[in-house]
C-alpha cells in the first residue's frame, strides 16, 4: 500500500493556468483606509449624497467590529491600511459603447482566459456584465434585456439611473453591519452588478458576470443586488478567474438576493480564484456575505456554486425564508487542494410557515488541505410544518488532509421535519489499481471518481456551467494522484 | 503470447512469488490451482501490475513486449483484462460510463476512434442478456450494492465487452450458486478462441466441469509444481492437495 498512498499524496500539484497579468495601467488609491478614502471611492463614481453618508456609515460601523475568528482557517494577521481600495482601467473617463472601443489587451485577457466575449456571449445567447478589476467594462445584449424591462447594470450605474431601487433593496438582506466584512464591503466597494426583474417577466436569458481581479494589492469588494419582483424568474451565473500573484489578495463581496411573491432566483457560482503556489503562497482571500431573502409567498431561491480556487475561503450562502410555502436550496461541490482552506457551508433559516429547504454539500479535499462545512438550521417558533434535508459528503483524496462538518440546528416548532445525513469516503488505491486495470490513467479515474461524487450538484448548475464546472475540478485535481 | 520466467515476487517483507515458470500461448485454456497461500492471486495482480507487489525476479514476457515495464493501463490496453476475486465498488461512477471509458481508452490506443454510443448500448444489452443480467445494472453505481454473484457476473460482462486477449479470471467462480456459474462459465466460454489466452485462478475443480481447461497446473509455495491436462484437476479434486506435495516431496 505505500506507494500507492504516496502517489495519491503527490497527485496535487498542477500549476495555476490563468496565471498572467494583463498590463494596463491602473488608476489606483495609495494604500490605507479612512474616511478620506471611503469619500474619494465615492467621488470617483460621481455617487449621490445618500449614498456617500450610507458607506461613511458603514465605515464607523466598522471600526468598532473585530475580525471574526471563529472559522476554521489560519492566515497571518491582515493589514487592512496596506491594501489599495480602489483600482479601475485608466479609459474609466471615456468609458467604451461597445467592444470596439474596449482596450485590446482587455480583449486579449478575456481569450487567455477562453471567454472571448463577444463571441462566447453571442453563441450562448448569454449577457455579460463583466468586471474587469473595479469597473464594468462592456455590458452586452443590453435592448434584449430591456425590452423585457429587465435591469442588468454595473451596481454605479445602478446608483446614478435607479436609486430609488438601490436605496429601497441596499443593505436590506445584509445589513451594514451584518459581520466584519460585509461591513468593511458597505465603506469601500468598488462596483458589481444589479439586476432588477420586473413583475411577471421571466428572464429571457442567463445573466452571467465574469470577475477578474487584476491590479495588484487592490482588495476587490463586489456589491451584488438582484432583485426578483413577484411571480418573475432569473437565473445568474458567477464566474471567476484571476492571474497569478505573490501577495494575498482581499476580496470581501457581499452578494444580496430578494424574491418577492411567487419569484424565483437561481444563483450559480464557479469560482476558480488562484489559490496560492505549492506552499500556499499568494493565493486570494475570499471573505464573502451571501444572502437570499424569500420575502414573499411560495418564493424560491437557489445558491449553486462549484469552489476550487482562493487561499482561504470563508462563505456561506444563505436563505432567509420568510414567505409561506418558500424554499431554500444549497448546492455546493467545494475542492481544496495543496495548503487551500475553506470554511464554507449555508444558512437557513425558517421563518414562514411551511417553508422548506435541501442542503447538498460536497466536499473534496487533497494535498493537505483542510476543508469545513459549516451548516445552520435554524426554524423560528412561527415556522410550522418546515421541512429541512441536508446531506454532507467529504471526499478525501491521500492522508494529509482534512474534513471536519460542523452543523448546527435550532428547532423551535415542534412540527419541524429535519433531517441531516453525512458521510467521508476516500478514494481508494484498489478503486484506482481497478480503474487502471481496465485501461484508464489514474488522472481520468480520479476524475471519475471525483465527478461522480459531485454529479448531484452538478446536474443543478446550467447547462455550459455544467461542462466548465467539471473540466475545472479535473485542472484543479490535476496532479493530486500519481 | 505469455512467457514467465522464474517470477519471484514479495508483498512487504514475504516473499510469495518463489521461481515461477509459465508458458501460455494464443487459444489455450490453463487452470491455475493450490491450496490457500500458494501466491495463485499474487501471480494475477503481478501479471495486472499492481504496485504492492514488488517483484524481485525473473521476466515477464507479452506478445514480446516485457511487461513489467509497463503501467497497469497500458497493460489493459494491449489486451490484458484482471477479474478481480473481490471487485471494488465504485459508488457514484455509473457502470456504462467506467465501460466505455475503459472500450475507448483501448479504442485510442489502438488509433481507432470511439465507440458509438448507441453500438455500445446495443452491444452491452446483448452480452447483459447473456449473463442474464438486468440492464438496469448500467445505470447503477460500479458494484455499488452489487451481492456477490451480480459483482462476477459484472466482470464477465466488462470482459465481454473489453474482448482481451489475455484474460486472467481470479477465483471468479468462489461464491456463486450454480446458475451464477454456468452463466460465468457461458460468458468465457463464449471468448475462447485460437487467438485468446485464458488464465483461470481456482480451487476447486467444480468451475472446470464447465470451462474445460487444455492445462491444469497446481501452485504450491509460490512455484508450479505439477503440470498436466484435465485429469490432473480431477485427481486432485479425488486425492487432495497433500498428495501432490507428497509426490513431488515439497
């Protein structure tokens, strides 16, 4: 058996492809934060008062906040006075109409990364928003959306053309001072997207965001607000790569969902951050609010995401069900591999009555990696006949890594079902020699092996998700046997 | 096709494998039978290659090429298929997919291109049927809740459709009731032909009433130490295994 445990052990190591650094001159603050800075952010994108004061107030909020410790992550003390709170593209003054008049480097960026805009968009009838460093480059497939009334915009245009929506929905499902970083995301964020889907319209197409971090040392602070009007349907994608770096890099989002009567919201996420060299160096933080608001009746939503990247990930989607008859759900598959961790899992949290929610929650750990799911269930004393299902797998992939569940239940009513299932498994040396002996590389059986425990959560993701989802989590492994 | 020479072979610090001799060429049936502990599974995950068994001598020759040079895969590709005594279960993995990973990893090896999807449901339904096997079965995780006949009869099958050149079957026959057997029996017999090779591991005597076997050998201490036709395996079935280690003074 030894050596097959020593090949599982040195089957991690594939190099970081997206590693490379677009050479545009960024328009950055000196690093530091303070007022100053919250009010320079806020100058720069030529925001209203209200919303100046509304960050300025966050900004207090949260110098009297501690970090939180809780997780089960280590990372060395981080300096939140030697980050840069703000970077966009020096053509931020004239602003590009169309992709001719985008920077072409940018464009080079975007077919490194196999996401030639204009051309990917087109042919999977997608509209991309997309988020180069702070600012939204190019917004597509714009008079489509429009005609049926549905709002897809950077979150600054949003401020400047639709403040009455902003003001109404900001900060009302995660509020300022809802944690430490969602705090630290209300002073300083830079851009993001919002979308607002009027009564009755189904979406017309899936509404998908590429973030890309890009200047170095820049924290990136997205602001996501998607606002479901009753009986509508949206579904969103998220997606993420950025280039190879040697400093750690803060990204602190705050994502906000709400579902009125009858809505449904889809949210589906494949974050592919880089997650540090073989010693876990340089690899990005992510420290992310996520959270969905069922406002109203028989309203729906769903968090999906596909997690193989960043140093550190701190994240957990969540439902707040508050109508009759909601319902939450959260898929998750989450790798880690090398010296990644992740501290990830959902929230939900049963207020209406006969509300329901289904917990999927994969995940695969490698190298020596340390992974935690972190999962509350929590059904209020109003909440009768709520119905919860949650299932827990962990993955382990050779000896040095590590999987720890930690799920939480409150239950105040007493005609709450909930139920929780939870396994480990590891990819066996005798489930690999079998493979092998049937002519498959071990790569393609742990492959294999891997796809085939995530297949639940995969089969939720849409459809080219799907296929991009599975081919990352093969990079992702590549090298973590053999 | 297949040349031994004098396999020595350990697991951790035994040694199993003491000085094995085998000649197996293209169209014969060879039975390989000993007592508990005489290195008859040893020699099946030698020849498959699996990496916990450090072989200390000897050579190993297939089709010219030498073998233990080779990864476990490349071995399956150039025709050699293991059924395993105890075949993993692979929750989650759907048998029809690990199928035609495996039909096609062979495929391109070969420069052939893949298999079309509906041949090899056609294909698979037909061999399925055979071995009187649900089709069902493809859409089920590998072995995943399989009993124990249904695992064999599941190894009968990927090597009906792998169509190896060398199959190795290791005690395929332990465990099964008697139309588990025939059915077993049916599917290697359906793959003799004057251009395979067919090494059955076994032992007792009862699989060869229905796979007749053109050489019956008898392992003991990790070395051949009787050879002969049919009538060998029959008495041993009659005397016991001590009575070829007393004849031969081991």
């Amino acid at each position: 058996m030894a050596t097959e445990t020593e090949n599982l052990e040195t089957l991690v190591n594939r190099r970081y492809e997206h590693g490379f650094v677009t050479d545009i001159a960024t328009d950055s603050l000196p690093p530091g934060l303070d007022e100053g800075v919250v009010r320079a952010i806020s100058a720069r994108k030529q925001e209203p008062e209200w919303m100046l004061e509304w960050r300025l107030q966050a900004y207090r909020q949260w110098l009297e906040m501690a970090e939180p410790e809780w997780a089960h992550v280590h990372y060395p003390k981080i300096d939140y006075n030697s980050i840069s709170y703000y970077a966009a593209p020096k053509s931020d003054a004239d602003r590009p109409k169309s992709l001719d008049e985008v920077d072409p480097k940018l464009l080079e960026t975007y077919d490194k990364l196999g996401i030639p805009l204009h051309e990917r968009a087109r042919l999977a009838g997608v509209a991309v928003d997309a988020v180069f460093d702070s600012v939204s480059v190019t917004t597509t497939f714009k008079a489509k959306l429009s005609e049926a009334g549905v709002i897809f915009c950077s979150f600054s245009e949003a401020v400047r053309e639709h403040p009455e929506l902003v003001r109404k929905y900001l900060g009302s499902v995660v509020p300022r001072r809802d944690n430490f970083f969602a705090a630290l995301n209300s002073a300083v964020f830079s851009d993001g997207s919002f979308v607002y889907i009027p009564k009755g319209v189904r979406c017309p197409m899936e509404l998908s965001t590429y973030f890309r971090i890009n200047a170095a040392n820049t924290g990136q602070f997205e602001r996501t607000l998607i606002v479901a009007d009753e009986g509508s349907h949206v579904s969103y994608l998220e997606g993420c790569t950025a280039p190879m770096r040697d400093e750690n890099q803060l990204h602190a989002a705050v994502v906000e969902l709400v579902a009125l009567r009858d809505a449904e919201i889809k949210y589906s996420t494949v974050q592919n951050w880089y997650p540090g060299d073989e010693q876990g160096r340089g690899g990005i933080y992510n420290f992310v609010t996520k959270r969905g608001d069922c406002r109203g009746d028989n309203s729906k939503i769903s968090w999906t995401q596909v997690e193989t990247g960043s140093a550190i990930t701190w994240k957990y989607p969540s439902c707040l069900l508050r109508g009759a008859n909601s319902v939450g759900e959260f898929y998750s598959v989450a790798v880690t591999n090398n010296l990644q961790q992740a501290d990830t899992g959902t929230k939900m949290i049963h207020i209406g009555p006969n509300t329901r929610s289904t917990i999927v929650s994969k995940g695969i750990s490698a190298g020596r990696a340390q992974q935690a799911y972190r999962g509350l269930v929590r059904v209020m004393p109003q909440a009768h006949g709520a119905r919860n299902h949650t299932q827990c797998d962990s993955l382990l992939i050779g000896k040095q890594c590590g999987a720890h569940t930690f799920p939480y239940m409150e239950i105040k009513n007493p005609t709450a079902k909930v139920e929780h299932e939870a396994t480990t498994s590891k990819i066996s040396a005798n489930q690999l020699f079998y493979c092998r002996q049937r002519g498959i590389s071990e790569e393609d059986a742990v492959n294999m092996i891997v796809n085939g425990f995530c297949k639940e959560v995969f089969k939720e993701l849409p459809m080219e998700f799907a296929v991009e989802a599975q081919a990352l989590l093969n990079v992702s492994l590549e090298g973590a046997v053999g | 096709m297949l040349e031994i020479k004098d396999l020595k072979s350990r697991i951790g610090d035994t040694d199993i494998l003491r000085g094995l001799s085998l000649s197996v060429n293209a169209g014969e049936v060879h039975a390989i039978m000993g007592p508990n502990g005489s290195g008859k599974s040893t020699l099946a995950q030698v020849i498959a290659g699996h990496e916990d068994y450090e072989v200390t001598g000897g050579s190993v020759t297939y089709k010219g090429l030498d073998l233990l040079e080779l990864d476990p895969e490349i071995r399956a590709r150039e025709g050699i298929f293991l059924g395993f005594q105890y075949p993993v279960e692979i929750p989650g993995v759907n048998n029809a997919y690990l199928l035609k990973a495996a039909l096609n990893a062979k495929r391109k090896h070969r420069g052939e291109p893949e298999i079309d999807a509906f041949e090899f449901l056609k294909t698979a339904k037909e061999k399925m049927a055979a071995l009187g096997m649900d089709p069902k079965f493809l859409n089920r995780g590998v072995n995943e809740g399989f009993s124990g006949g249904e695992k064999k009869r599941n190894e009968i099958l990927q090597m009906a459709m792998l169509e190896p050149e060398l199959a190795i079957l290791d005690e395929t026959d332990s465990g099964l009731d008697i139309d588990a057997l025939k059915a077993v029996a049916a599917g290697v017999n359906a793959l003799r032909s004057p251009d395979r090779a067919i090494i059955l591991v076994t032992h007792y005597q009862r699989l060869l009433d229905y796979i007749q076997p053109d050489f019956v050998h008898v392992l003991s201490g990790g070395r051949i130490i009787r050879s002969g036709d049919k009538s060998l395996a029959l008495e041993l079935e009659a005397k016991g295994y001590d009575w070829v280690r007393e004849a031969v003074g081991t």
